[in-house]
C-alpha cells in the first residue's frame, strides 16, 4: 500500500487515500494537480512487477501500451474514461497506474447491497442495468476489446440532477485481467472473478460470449438474490464447468419462464450456444421481461392476434427452435391469427435469423385463394433454444418423419411499437460525499466512501 502524499508522473498526481484494494489492484484517490481536479487511480499491486526478465518485461510493457490505448480509445457514455496511464519505478518495483474520473456515488455492487432491504429488483428495472451494461460491452465487442471481469463492482454509478432517481451505469476496468496477466508472473496469474467467470475463461480462452456469460450471472443475481453458482474458486470452478445453473423461477417465483430461457442460454456452457452477442442477450431479456417473449410448445395460451403490420402487408411472428433443429432443419404447424399455417425452415438457421413465408394458405385448402382473400406473407422471427428446453415439442420435428403436430406461437410487437418506459429506481441516501466540495471532502465523508474497484 502507498502512502498518502505519494507522487506518481513527475509530481503530476498526488495519492490522498485508498478507496479499496482487489485482486488485480488497488484503487486511490488522488489529485491532478494539472487539472485540479479528483481523480482515481488503480495501481497493479507492487509485487505483480517482480521476477520478469527484461525480454518478457519488454515484451508485457508493448501488449500493456497497447491494450491501454485501445481502451482509452473507446467512446461510449455507459464506459468511464481512462484519462491517463504510465509506469512508476518504486522501491525497485515498476508500477503500473491507470488513471480515472473519480465517482464518489460508488459502484453498482455498493448500491445492491444498500438496495437489498427493499427486496429484489423487478425484471424492468433489473433489464434497464443491464441493457446499459450491455451496450457498453456491444460497443468495446465492435472494437475487438473484451472486458474479461464484468461484475457488479466494475460497474461505477453517476447521477444524474435531473433523474435523481435512475441510475447510469459507466463500466470500468476494461482488460486489466489480461493486463494484470501480463504483469504477473506465471504461478501469480489471475484471470477473472470466479462467481461472474464462464467455463472457457477457467480454461484461459475467453471470448466476447465470455463477457456475455458473466452479465447474465450478474442479471441472475439481480433477479433471485444470488448467483447461481456459490462456494470458493475450486467448487466454482465444478460448478461453472459441469453444473446446470437452477431455474431463477425456482428461486424467485415471480419471475417467467421466459426468464429462465433466456437466461439459461446466456448461461449455456459453450460459447457457441449463447446468444449471437451480448446486446442480442439484453434485448432477449427486455422481451421475456415485457411480456414479448415468444411462447414455447407447451404454452396453452393461443396467439389469436399476430404483429400485422397494415403498410407492410406481413404478419411477424416469433418461433422458438432447438438447436438441432436449427442445424438440421424442421417443419412446424402454426396457429398464426386464428389460422393453421405449415412452414419448412431449412438447415442451417441461426439465432435471431427473419424468414419470410409468401404463398401460405389455410390447411385443408386445396385450391388457389383469390387476390381478395390472399393472406399477408408471414415474417417468422427464429430464437434458437437448448434442445431440453423443447422437451415435448412436436415428434415431427424433422421433414421426412411424421406430420408436425400445431404449435402456437405468440407475435413479436409490431416494429413501430415504443420502447419500454425506464423504471425508476429506488436509491438509498445518498452518502455525504455528495455535498462535499471536490478538493476537501471531510473525514467523515471519507469514511462513506465506495470501493471503486
């Protein structure tokens, strides 16, 4: 731990005090006395610079440079800016700072626990984080960037005078898994939190589906209380590798089984059977949390109105599909506006793919329908699912075996439909750092400070 007054950058920042200490650093106040302004800096912890050689040193300060400049690159109002990094030699040591807007409103982490005595989030509320989580990571997954430890305590909240009460959400700590990595040497490697880490990051191959995996343990949590998965890192590990995580349903009786599909994909073990992208997650999310989610085999309620769209003459409507399905190809009987329509989906669909069916008639019909009775083309929206999630479903799922039993499927929401009002949420009181001044927050407002990690 440096002490308070420590200089870093030829005097440029001054350290105040520790704002919280993790596993892949330590965080500080400090003072930009170019600026004049508080800021926050995470220092690798000093013992992650010993024992490299000066080639791997060389070699792990080039890939630090240049991950740093990727990320300080990235612009994106739900992602806190990286002002400024470098290297400080120290005691012998070579440490590495990186250096951030100061948020005293604290992390999201913080927040839940404070929030946790009104009782658990509801799914609006739970989707709107989320989605705001989610864009930021869509935007660093669009510049080859993968967060690889997104965590509610990565997540900085700044408010907002006009939205007291709605929480915007800046996501922080882009790479420093890798960057610590790379610091590190071989035996001291850490690659992630293990309650938010998906299988392949356990076996050291992350991926954007990886970042993905990690946001829907942190929706899981939000929803039902606690992760999925609980226990130290070798039980995590187990669990994260071999364990089906339990329904959210289970746990928390209000929540759908649209919510359970969606988020037992996001959780799937392979990286491949996610979701195509985290934002395809988040807005899967707001549909089974909106009621827009499509309906499964087993639902007893019919869709008797379908998403018609009058200027665009089609009806769109939802389908859900197992994956073996998806790669060899089904037919299936739909109950679409009160009419039974048969449709073939070749091989080869992948989640989220539009189809458009022109030329259907009612079944039974064995003559042509007149231009005056002709009924609109259908645009059939696929959702890939886990095969268990389908158990049940129609025997003909194949198109040489029996003929398909009729399978309902509720409409998507016309596409000129708006979007969802943003929930407000409760905040507690806020801490007394919110009224104090930027250069001299008092002693006692130190004490509330959030851990900024």
């Amino acid at each position: 731990m440096l002490r308070e007054g420590t200089q870093l950058a030829q005097g440029r920042y001054r350290l105040v005090r520790s704002l919280g200490r993790g596993s892949l650093g330590e965080v500080y106040l400090a003072d930009d006395l170019h600026m004049r302004r508080r800021v926050a800096i995470k220092i690798i912890t000093a013992e992650a610079t010993t024992c490299l050689e000066a080639s791997a040193a060389s070699q792990a300060r080039r890939y630090i440079e240049r991950e740093l400049k990727a990320i300080a690159r990235l612009d994106h109002p739900h992602i806190l800016d990286l002002y400024d990094y470098g290297e400080e030699p120290w005691q012998r040591l070579l440490l590495l700072y990186m250096v951030m807007p100061y948020r005293p409103e604290g992390s999201l982490a913080g927040w839940l626990r404070l929030r946790s005595q009104f009782g658990p989030l509801s799914p609006q509320e739970v989707c709107d984080l989320i989605s705001q989580a989610a864009d930021a990571l869509q935007h660093a997954h669009d510049h080859q960037i993968i967060h690889r430890n997104v965590k509610p305590s990565n997540l900085l909240i700044q408010l907002h005078p006009r939205q007291p009460r709605r929480l915007h959400l800046l996501l922080s700590d882009f790479s420093i898994a890798r960057i610590a990595e790379a610091s590190l040497t071989t035996g001291q490697i850490i690659r992630g939190t293990p309650t938010y880490m998906a299988p392949e990051q356990w076996e050291g191959q992350p991926t954007c589906a990886t970042d993905q995996y990690a946001l829907a343990i942190m929706a899981y949590e939000m929803l039902v209380g606690q992760p999925p998965f609980q226990g130290g890192p070798g039980p995590l590990m187990f669990q994260h590798l071999q364990k089906v995580p339990p329904l959210p349903s289970g746990q928390n009786p209000a929540l759908s089984p649209a919510i359970d599909r969606v988020l037992l994909q996001a959780l799937a073990k392979r990286p491949e059977e996610r979701f195509s992208s985290v934002a395809a997650f988040a807005k899967a999310l707001e549909r089974a949390a909106t009621g827009r989610a499509l309906l499964l085999p087993d639902s007893e309620e019919a869709a008797n109105t379908a998403g018609w769209s009058e200027e665009s003459g089609l009806i769109e409507v939802r389908l859900a599909i197992s994956r073996s399905e998806a790669r060899d190809g089904t037919r299936r009987r739909l109950n679409v506006a009160g009419e039974e329509v048969e449709v073939e989906i070749g091989p080869g669909v992948v989640d989220g793919q539009t189809l458009r069916v022109a030329g259907w008639q009612r079944q039974g019909a064995h003559s042509p329908l007149s231009a005056e009775e002709a009924l609109p083309d259908l645009l059939l929206k696929l959702d890939v699912v886990p095969d268990e999630l389908l158990a049940g479903a129609a025997a003909g799922s194949s198109g040489t075996g029996p003929a398909p039993t009729p399978v309902t499927v509720a409409a998507s929401a016309p596409l000129s439909s708006g979007t969802c009002e943003v929930p407000q949420l409760p905040f507690p009181p806020p801490s007394p750092l919110l009224h104090s001044g930027p250069w001299g927050p008092g002693r006692a407002a130190a004490s509330q400070d959030r851990k900024q990690l």
